[in-house]
C-alpha cells in the first residue's frame, strides 16, 4: 500500500511538533527528516538534536535522509538521536556496502539514494541489503522544485529489478511530487512518497496531505487494475466498480 512521507523541509520548523501533529491526522505514515551539511548539497539544515527533539513529538517513524559528506561518522548519533530509517546517498560513500551495514549495526532501516544522474543498475549488488531505495527526482538540497521527469524511467527500472531478483524492498521517491506529479509516481512503482511543498507549503498540513494521499491511493487502485487485468472481475465482478468510478472523478 502506497504510504505518505511527509518532508518537515517545509514546515515551520518554529511550530514543528504541531506540523508533524497535523500532516500525520492528514494520513502521513512517516516522517521525512532532510540532514543537509552545506557540502554535499548547497544548503543546511538540521542534525541529530532536532531528530531528538522529533522523536519526543511523534510516535511516527522517522525517515532521515542524509545529504551529508561522511555519512559513517555520523550514523551513531542519529541512532542515538532515535532516528528509524537512515538514507545515504550513493555519490556520499565510498564504501556504500559498509555505511548501510553500519546503519543496521544500529538497529536501523539501511537505506540508499540516487541522485537523478546516478543509474538504478549500479546498485543491483547490494539491493538485498536495503529497506528502500530512494530516488531522487529532483537536485537534492532544496524544497519545491520541479520533479525531473526522467525520475519516473527510473522507477519503473527499480521495479522491473526488485521484480526479478524476486526482493521486497521499497521505493521512495523525493522531490516535486505534488498533484500534478503524483498519480504517475505511483503507477510507475513507487510505495513511499515524499512530499514536501504539496503538504506544509500551504500552511494547512492536514488539508493537504490528506488529498495528496487521497490522490494517490486513487492512483494506485488503477495501478493493481492494470497489473492484474480481469482479478477481481472472476472473484467479485463489483469490486473493480467503485474503484473506477472514484478514479474518474479526480481527473
Ligand atoms: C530535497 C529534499 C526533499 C524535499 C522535497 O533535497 O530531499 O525531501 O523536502 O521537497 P518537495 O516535496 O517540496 O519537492
Ligand atoms: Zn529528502
């Protein structure tokens, strides 16, 4: 089932246990924490004490996405800190095999990200370590910025490959995904969407976040009619019905 992430990035990060508060009454299922060092990526952000702070503020996991150079220093203090899922990015490590065994040694969620240039097959290897794999679908380092289209080849890819290793992790997916983006986000494969701008730009997260999931979960029910044509016509002709007629209407 597709889930919601949605991108503190965004929020008012003087009012951020009432934002997290309300994009999760909204249907958010996970909370998205962009680290950002002013190295990797040309902004900063925030560290391991506002991950302690968050984890005060919400049982929801925390999905921490590390834009940093040097991840492996760091990953003690954001298990420390109480993060659940930790993201390196590809381009970061240098030994990529032993940051994600590092983050598991934690008792975390092991997790890598490509940035849009970087290709999907490069990281066939080490696929069975992951519990997602996070494509990037914009610069990484920014908030609001227009989703790159290629992004959507490059989910499809990482299906086709987690279809024939026979693996089961998932497949986030970050940055511009918004109304007009998300329905082909989630018919091309992706199971975690992060949203940023779409939910917290606004100033109401529970609003926003709730029709942006909503609009994917549409999405997603064309998806399983079109990966398993005629299934539910043999057990229950009525089922696939509603399902249609709820997915016109938001077009
Ligand atoms: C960008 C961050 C994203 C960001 C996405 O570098 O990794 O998580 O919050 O923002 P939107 O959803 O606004 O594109
Ligand atoms: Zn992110």
């Amino acid at each position: 089932m597709v889930q919601l992430v949605p991108s503190i990035l965004s929020a008012d990060f003087a009012r951020l246990a009432e934002e997290v508060a309300a994009a999760e009454r909204g249907g958010g299922t996970v909370i998205h924490v962009d680290i950002m060092d002013g190295h990797f990526v040309p902004n900063i952000t925030i560290g391991p004490p506002v991950v302690a702070s968050l984890r005060k503020a919400t049982k929801l996991p925390l999905d921490c996405h590390l834009m940093i150079e040097n991840p492996d220093e760091f990953i003690p203090a954001f298990a420390e800190a109480g993060a659940n899922w930790v993201s390196v990015h590809y381009e970061a490590c240098r030994h990529l095999h032993r940051s994600l065994e590092l983050i598991a040694s934690h008792g975390m969620e092991p997790a890598v990200v490509l940035n849009p240039a970087t290709r999907v097959n490069l990281i066939r290897d080490i696929l069975p370590m992951v519990h997602h794999v996070l494509i990037m679908s914009v610069n990484p380092g920014f908030g609001g910025q227009t989703f790159i289209e290629f992004s959507l080849d490059k989910i499809r890819t990482l299906a086709e490959i987690r279809e024939e290793l026979g693996l089961a992790f998932k497949i986030e997916v970050d940055g511009g995904v918004a109304h007009d983006t998300v329905a082909r986000v989630v018919q091309a494969g992706a199971d975690l969407l992060v949203a940023g701008n779409a939910v917290f730009g606004a100033g109401d997260a529970e609003r926003d976040a709730r029709a942006l999931l909503n609009a994917a979960r549409q999405a997603a029910g064309e998806v399983g009619r079109k990966r398993a044509p005629g299934r539910h016509q043999k057990r229950d002709a009525g089922a696939a019905r509603p399902a249609g007629a709820a997915a016109k209407r938001v077009r």
